[in-house]
C-alpha cells in the first residue's frame, strides 16, 4: 500500500483510524483559550488488552495486526504479577502463576515487538498489569522502552517507579470491593494515575446505579464507596478512560471499552501529553466523538474560580443519540433530547448513516455452533461513503481469523469478517460496519456477498428511511444480516450550550458530560474543574 493509499484507508475508516469526520472534514477541535494554536485532533485507542503473552489467548503478533487494522494506538499490557494472590481450590491459582512466568521470559521479545509495531500512522505503547488484592489493579504504560519490569510487593513503589520512568499507572475495575481486587484510594497520586479506567469489559464503574454492572468475573459485585464518582466529592481529581481488558488477543474488541484523546498529533510524546492533561474520553463501544468545553477551556482542565460557567458540547455518534447529560458535583443537572429537535425524516439529499449488521446464526446448544465467514463487497450508486467504522467485537478466537475492512473506493468498501455463537462477547454474535454516506433517495446501497453464501441484494436509500432490510443466509438456524434504517443527522449528531451560575465560588465545581444513544452505547467526557 503506498501513502496516498494509506490518507485514503485512514479518511474512509474514521473514527476507528484518526479520521473523524463531522461537515465533511476530520473532527478538529473548536475550542478557544490555551489550546486554539495547537489544533487537537481525535485518536482512538486501547490501554489495556491481553494474549497469550501472560494467561489469555493468542500472539502478540496478532494483537498487533488487529490493532492496527482499526486503532490509531494501543498498549499491550500482559498479566505480570500478583504479590498477594490468594491459594485457590485445585490450585488453580498456578494459572496465574505459569501465566506471569510467560510474560517475564517473553519481556524481551514484547519490547522489540512492541518497537517495531510503531510507525508515522500507529502508536505502540509497552506496558503491563499488576494485580493485587489489597491495593488494585494498575496497568503501567511507557512513553518508550522499558528494559526493566519492575514488580514490587506494595503499591507506593509501584507508584514510585511510575512518576521515576514518567510512566502512567492506570486503575483498573476500581469499583471492586477493597481486598478483592478494588482501588484502594487511599495511596491514590494525580502525577502517576492521571485518568481512572471507568469502563471496561468488567463493566461500568461511574456509579453503582449505572448501566453495564459487574456480573462477568468473580469478583463480585459494585462496592457503591468504590466507585469513581465518589472519588471525585472527596476533591479527587482524574480523568476518564475505557479500554477492553479483552483476553481473547483483541485490542479494540467491540463493546468492551475504548477511548478518545484529543492530541495535537499521532505521536507517543503528543499522546501522553495529552492524557497527562486528560484530554481523555471513555466510550463503551461506538466512536462515538465527543467535544466538552468550560469557558473555552478543554475536557479535564482546571478553571479559575468563576460564577459564569458556558459548557459547551458537540457530539456526534454512530447511532440515534437518546440523551446528552450534564453532571455537575455527581448530580445531573442539564438533559438534551435530540428527539425534541429532529425533523420528521432523515432528510436526502444529505449525510445519513448506515449500520450494516451481521452474524446471528446457530446456537452453540446440541452442537449446533459453528463459525461462519463473511466475504462480500458494500457499493453505492449515486452517493460516496464518507467514512465507514468497523465495529469488530473478538469472537470467534482464531489465531488465523482476522476482520478486515478494505477501501476500494469512495464507493466501494470490501468485507473480509467471521462471526459464532459459540463464546460470544456478551452473548452477542453479530459484527457491524457502520456507513456514513452522502446520497439521494434514489442511491442504491448493494451488498455483493460471496460468502457464507452468494446472493446480491440492493435498496433505495429513501426505502431504508422508513424501513430496514433483513436476510437469511439459507434455512433456520442460518446466519442473517441486516441493513438497518438510516439514521439523519440530527439524529446522531448535536451541539449544545449550556450556562450555570454559581454565587458561591468559594469551593470547586466539577462537570462532566455523559452520552447515550439508542442502541445503549455510552460515552463520559472527563471532567472540568472550576475553583
């Protein structure tokens, strides 16, 4: 692929690949004040992901690839220690204990892998996680190489070495209960843990009443004192990130978390700076971009104490948007409905969006689970795509299988993916891509599918504004797959200003902003402190 092949890919895969486009152009931040010479831009990535370097599955290689077929930059950050992991019944601790040794014999390896993965359109951070029981999970991530890995038995060493090596200590599914796992925020440090990881594929830890609870692993449910928002009343101050924790060798792994950062450039020195600035954003699946703003002054800024407060908001999703919130101090004080601000209809001639939707197929019970193979051809008559997102969750594992979206043209995209039943991410067995086109009622959406089965199907934009389109792939229980129906402008997209008055600017104020759309995906702005 040359270069001006790869500007092309990068413009085409959007949100997922640095090129986020609202009006037509990649999403550059507005804001004003200390930021408007350096013009920011979004990346996406994953901070916290596994394979079969420590105790999950698959290559370091494959990680890699997957990466860097539909992130802008991630951290591998293998299983490495457990200073005081509990005996388990059976020994079934040795598990962890036979994965950690992995991970330290293949130290070497991992950095030079880790190195070479770095290039002018991707980011490789090196890293790796320490567990414990008493103090929390932290994933530790490098600016650059790190010949050591430094495993101590206390937290405040760990943090040491963080601030010494100008590295990040990430914690991770803070809302465990302490000693099982959970943030022990009492030996929290700004300088080393700048953002908290608030989604992952653990669930959500914003709050014990928030959507996506902790029902996956076995370490219990949501301690209500351990969550982030309580953290932030006690005067706590960090921003927010979501990453996979996927141990299927998956970085990106649709649905288990990723993150936004506003960066000046793709660079590891222009990243870190900003997540040190916490110019950082957690979103459970969907790119969905995320502008915030207080008196011009970005995402997890501190303001000077004010009374006059004009936040500002432009997001743009890949859904319909069901609501936009405005959490002051832990309590929703603003709500946007785009439903109150909609036109009757998507309206064509126009930009609209479109999810393609894959998989279903025969259930793993009596032997009926099987994988299944996707190859066919999206096109477009009388329109473009603008951007078309991959949202590739990491069922079925295969060391061989990989999702691949290709870029033939502005009107034509290639689709190379698998789809089972059988051990599904959240018992979900359906893949989508999610097409941003520019057409009329009379454009033509065709898919020319080869495999599982060879059929060619066609429908009128204007047809897919009132209703969708569903197939099946041959008899019950087949795979089938669905082009749903458009969703408009001003369904996924808004911008809002909000102004709240404060008499009192003796104390400190924080705001975030929370995202939901329709389909249940969410995203929450790091916060904005004033005072």
């Amino acid at each position: 692929m040359n270069d001006s092949q790869k500007v092309n890919r990068r413009t085409f895969l959007g949100e997922s690949v640095a090129a986020t486009v609202l009006s037509g152009i990649r999403v550059d931040s507005e804001l004003q004040g200390s930021e408007s010479d350096h013009r920011l831009q979004l990346f996406w990535g994953d901070l916290h992901n596994h394979n079969a370097v420590g105790y999950a599955k698959g290559s370091l290689e494959r990680s890699i690839e997957l990466a860097k077929e539909h992130l802008d930059f991630f951290a591998f950050t293998g299983h490495a220690s457990w200073h005081d992991m509990p005996k388990m019944p059976g020994d079934r601790h040795m598990k962890w204990v036979n994965g950690f040794e992995v991970h330290s014999n293949h130290w070497a390896k991992t950095r030079r892998l880790m190195q070479d993965a770095n290039s002018d359109q991707f980011v490789a951070f090196l890293g790796y996680e320490w567990h414990s029981s008493q103090f929390g999970d932290y994933c530790m991530i490098f600016p650059e190489d790190q010949p050591e890995l430094f495993l101590p038995n206390h937290v405040e060493k760990l943090l040491d070495f963080a601030e010494s090596q100008q590295a990040l200590a990430i914690p991770h599914h803070v809302g465990y209960k302490q000693g099982w796992r959970g943030a022990n925020f009492k030996h929290y440090r700004a300088a080393a843990s700048p953002v908290v990881e608030v989604f992952s594929e653990h669930g959500c830890t914003e709050t014990d009443r928030s959507p996506y609870p902790m029902i996956r692993h076995s370490i219990g449910g949501r301690s209500a004192a351990n969550m982030i928002v309580p953290q932030l009343q006690k005067g706590m101050r960090f921003g927010f990130v979501a990453s996979t924790d996927d141990h299927l060798g998956y970085p990106g792994a649709y649905g288990e978390g990723v993150v936004g950062v506003w960066a000046k450039d793709l660079s590891s020195p222009s990243l870190m700076e900003a997540i040190r600035a916490r110019r950082t954003y957690a979103a459970t699946g969907d790119r969905i971009a995320l502008e915030v703003s207080l008196n011009g002054q970005p995402m997890g800024s501190d303001v000077p104490a004010t009374s006059d407060r004009q936040i500002d908001v432009r997001v743009q999703g890949e859904d319909a948007i069901s609501m936009v919130e405005l959490i002051r101090n832990g309590q929703v004080i603003q709500r946007y409905f785009p439903e109150d601000h909609l036109e009757d209809k998507p309206i064509l001639p126009g930009k609209v969006k479109c999810r393609l939707q894959y998989g279903w197929g025969p259930w793993a019970d009596l032997a009926m689970g099987r994988t299944c193979l996707w190859d066919m051809n999206i096109k477009l008559e009388q329109g473009r795509f603008t951007r078309a997102i991959p949202c590739f969750q990491s069922a079925p594992f295969s060391e061989k299988l990989r999702d691949k979206l290709t870029v033939i043209s502005p009107q034509e995209l290639k689709l190379d993916s698998n789809t089972t039943r059988v051990k599904c991410y959240g018992e979900d067995p359906t893949k989508a891509v999610v097409c941003e086109i520019e057409g009329n009622s009379d454009s033509v959406l065709t898919l020319q599918i080869r495999k599982p089965y060879e059929k060619t199907i066609s429908a009128r934009l204007g047809d897919l504004i009132d209703d969708n389109v569903v197939e099946f792939t041959g008899v019950f229980t087949s795979e089938s797959y669905i082009l749903h129906r458009l969703v408009g402008q001003s369904e996924y997209s808004a911008k809002i200003r909000w102004n709240d008055q404060q008499r009192d600017t003796s104390s400190t104020d924080w705001y975030y902003v929370r995202v939901t759309q329709h389909n249940g995906q969410l995203a929450w702005s790091s916060p904005i402190w004033v005072g």
